[in-house]
C-alpha cells in the first residue's frame, strides 16, 4: 500500500513539476505559475506566449491550474459586485440569469 502511495505522490509530483528543457529559464514553474501565464496570454492573443506557458507543466497540471483561476477569479467578482458566484459566472459567458 505505501508503494502505491509513494508512486502516486511521485507522479502527482511530476506531472505538477517541469524542469527547463530550453536553456533560457533553469528553474521550474508550478501550476499556477503556468496558469496565470497561460491565461493572460490567450486574453492577449499571444500565441508564442500560449505555447510557452503550456510547456512549463503537464496538460492535466494546466487544466487543474486554470481551473483553480477561473474559481478564484470569479469568487473574487462576485464578491466586488456583491453578486453571487453563479450570476458572475453566468454573466461573463454571456448566458442568461437564472
């Protein structure tokens, strides 16, 4: 059972950890690193930017990252406008009220 444990961890540990392949940055990004980069990137439509920062960690450690954004970016909203999460969520989709 503790192997089992230890190689979960080690791959949880991976997968949210890269070292720098291309010589330019020699430390390695977390996942929400990546995802503040990543998605003010794509706000900006800057490509070689997107590209870059989907490279410092796994796909699933990007998706768990961006996810945690939104969350807290949304959170965040609704408590400036005194709104509740859903409505600002819904809001900025541009869905309607419920």
């Amino acid at each position: 059972m503790w192997g089992r444990l230890r190689k979960s961890w080690v791959g949880f540990r991976n997968a949210v950890r890269v070292e720098g392949g291309t010589g330019r940055d020699a430390r390695s990004h977390n996942l929400f690193e990546a995802a503040a980069a990543y998605v003010s990137a794509c706000a900006e439509d800057d490509q070689d930017r997107i590209d870059e920062a989907a490279g410092w960690v796994s796909p699933e450690a990007l998706s768990f990252g961006v996810n945690e954004l939104a969350c807290r970016a949304v959170i965040a909203l609704a408590r400036e406008r005194d709104e509740s999460p859903r409505t600002v969520a819904r809001a900025l989709l541009g869905l309607p009220a419920t």
